[in-house]
C-alpha cells in the first residue's frame, strides 16, 4: 500500500525442547524477583513466564534489566534456523534488526517471530506481527510435522501510518459490466455470461439477490458500472441482448453469440 517508515524486527521463541529448559531458569529468576512484579507480572510467570518480558510497566522494565532472554537459551537446531532467516533477509535485503523481547504467549509458535514496526504512529508502533505456527496443526488433530506461518494486522494502526505518510488507499477498478435480468431462464443464462466476460479479462458483475429490474439498475449504477446487459425470455429467443451505456443512457441491441467481441471493442 505504499508504506516506507518500516522497520523489521525478529527474534526467536525457540521450540518446546529449548523453551522448557528455559522457561526453568526464567522461572527461578523471576520468583526471586517476585516482590518487585506487578500483580499481572506475577500471574504471568506462573502461566506463560515469557509473557512477563512483554510487561508495558516501567517499574517492571527496570527491575528486569538483567532478565534472561530464550534468544540466549536456543538449541543447536534453533539457533541454526535464526541464523539461516537472517542470512535470507540479508541476501533480499531486506533491513532488520534483532528484538529479544518480541515474544508469543501460544505454544503452536516456534522459531520464528516478527513484528512489522511503524515509526509513524507514536506508542501504538506495530502494524503486523506474527510468526511460525509449527505446533498448530498437529494440536488441531492434524498429522505432526505440517510447518505454518501466519500474522495479524491491526487496520486502524495501518490505516493512520497510511494517513501520516499522506498516503490514498486507491479505489477499486469500477466494473466494466452488470448483467440485469428478467425471468428465471435469463437468471440461469447470465451465469454463463458472466463466466465468458470475466475468462475475457472483462470486469462484470450479475444480480445475485432476485431484485426487481429497477434495483437492479440501481445497484449497476451504484458499482459506476459503464454497460448494463439486459436480458430476458424475449432477448433470449432472439439470441440478443439489450446494452445500456450507462453515461449516455443509449440503448442498443446486440447478438447474445458477439457480445464478448462487442464489449471489447466498447472498451
């Protein structure tokens, strides 16, 4: 969408292997530090301890300074994949910076985990975030071993980066065609059409709600179609349909058998 301000960050939550041993030694450093946690720190610790690291608490901030990171408590294998998606960012050149406190409070994560970074929008930085969801599948029931990527974008985070880069959402290509019809057999045929237009690169649409042919017109007028088809029984036994050029008004009736030749040439 034309976003440049951005900054890639990533880091890695290792795999459960490597996470247990580590959740072990940040466990012990933060029942030592108990009494310097905020309430939502100490149930944290208990639960998902590596959630404590993404505490928003300045006290907590400061009395963690020396908490350890998993980035520091990675297994051979995990350290040989972190090393492995920075040489590829590398070689694309993409720009990134390592983060050791980006982490995930799912167990379906491993590996890796990014956040895409704003430096636009003041506090509310992150625009997408996400990760490898190796675990995933195989605790839905599904096969072991199936890898998995995914993320989330916020919409209003983006949409105001995009609004303080002065950057327009460009809007949609406005379609080309609306086929309007009357009866049930025209309904049936206008699929067929409909299905040639767009195998033509020809941007159409149909009615799809059974609307009477004023709403149909309507809703064609509304999607700033530029042509409007009109068909029933009788264009049909006459293997015509009716062409409504929807800036001028002019009508004109053309063979149902040309009409993707016809509609080109229009274009």
């Amino acid at each position: 969408v034309g976003l440049n301000n951005l900054e890639t960050c990533i880091n890695s939550v290792g795999c459960p292997t490597c996470r247990e041993k580590y959740n072990n030694i940040l466990k012990e450093y933060l029942d030592a530090k108990s009494d310097v946690l905020c309430e939502t720190c100490n149930e944290r610790k208990e639960k998902n301890p590596m959630r404590v690291i993404d505490c928003k608490n300045p006290v907590c901030k400061e009395n963690l300074a020396d908490i350890p990171y998993m980035i520091d408590h990675l297994c051979d294998d995990c350290k040989d994949h972190f090393t492995k998606v920075q040489e590829y960012l590398t070689e694309m050149g993409i720009n990134f910076k390592v983060d050791k406190t980006i982490v995930r409070g799912l167990d379906y994560y491993k590996k890796t985990a990014f956040e895409i970074i704003s430096n636009d929008i003041g506090a509310q930085s992150t625009v997408c975030g996400g990760g490898r969801y190796d675990g995933l599948v195989e605790q839905l029931g599904g096969p072991k071993g199936v890898s998995g990527i995914g993320f989330a974008l916020g919409v209003e985070r983006l949409l105001l980066t995009l609004e303080n880069n002065n950057i327009e959402i460009p809007n949609p290509k406005a379609t080309d065609i609306f086929i309007a019809t009357i009866g049930e057999n025209a309904q049936t045929k206008s699929f067929k059409i409909l299905k040639d237009l767009r195998e033509n690169h020809i941007s159409a649409d149909k009615d799809h709600l059974d609307r009477s042919l004023k709403a149909q017109f309507k809703y064609s007028d509304k999607l700033n179609a530029k042509y409007t088809i009109v068909i029933g029984d009788d264009e049909l036994a006459n293997d015509e349909v009716k062409l409504k050029d929807m800036s001028t008004s002019e009508q004109t009736t053309i063979k149902l058998s040309e009409i993707v030749k016809e509609l080109k040439n229009r274009l």
